[in-house]
C-alpha cells in the first residue's frame, strides 16, 4: 500500500533507456522503482559526501 506522505515523481524515459533499467533492476532482484530509489539514494549519499550533508526541511 502507498504511504500518503511519500512524494510521486513522474519522468519521461526514452525506450532503451527504460528497457536498460529494466534489465538492471531484475539483475539485482528490485522493481525498477526500488532501481531507481537505489540510484537516487547512492548519488545524493556521494553528494553529502563531497559537499555536505544537506539539511532536511523541518516538518511543523
């Protein structure tokens, strides 16, 4: 079940592109969202680590 707090982001892929993520995600055992997720968090964790961690928004 989706989480209501969690954010939707939609992108435009070209064909082979996807079909590469595809490809990747089944040889790692992850849905291409959990792929995608996994990239995402290792390049803002490489980012925090060459720049600094970013501060996270407060929630009030």
């Amino acid at each position: 079940m989706r989480n209501k707090e969690n954010k939707h982001l939609g992108i435009e892929i070209e064909p082979e592109l996807h079909y590469k993520l595809h490809y990747i995600s089944k040889y790692y055992g992850r849905s291409a969202n959990g792929e995608i997720l996994f990239l995402i968090r290792q390049a803002i964790k490489e980012f925090e680590k060459e720049e600094g961690e970013i501060p996270a928004p407060n929630k009030d």
